[in-house]
C-alpha cells in the first residue's frame, strides 16, 4: 500500500513517504520524531512532539504521551 503511494510525484503524502524512507535509509536517529502544530479558530497555536506510527491513504497515525504539556502560544 504505501509503495504504491510513494510513485506518484503529485501527491504530497507519496512526497513525505520517500522523504521518510530516505531518513530511515541514512540511519537519522528518531527521523520518525516531529513536532505537530495546530491552530485553533481564535488563532492560539500549540505544538506537541510526536512519534509517526503509521500512515497510508486515510493520513497519519500519531503516538504521544497523553500526559505530555503542550507548549501555547
């Protein structure tokens, strides 16, 4: 499944997978790590550091600590 997603060139999901596996393919550490910002309809953003579990065509799946404090804004 992801394979055939990573061929297309227009796809930005197909775009981060081959970005993924190229990260994973040069050994960064923790290149599954990322921050994920989000903004709330008044404006106030928070960001959480995250893990990348999985994705595939219906998006990302995500591990986080639900104990973890995220940083506002």
């Amino acid at each position: 499944m992801i394979a055939a997603m990573a061929r297309s060139d227009h796809d930005p999901i197909a775009k981060f997978i081959r970005w993924l596996e190229d990260a994973r393919r040069a050994r960064i550490p923790n290149y599954e790590a990322m921050a994920l910002a989000t903004a709330a309809r008044d404006g106030k953003t928070s960001v959480r550091f995250v893990l990348l579990k999985g994705i595939d065509e219906r998006g990302f799946v995500f591990f986080t600590d639900s104990e973890a404090e995220r940083v506002a804004s």
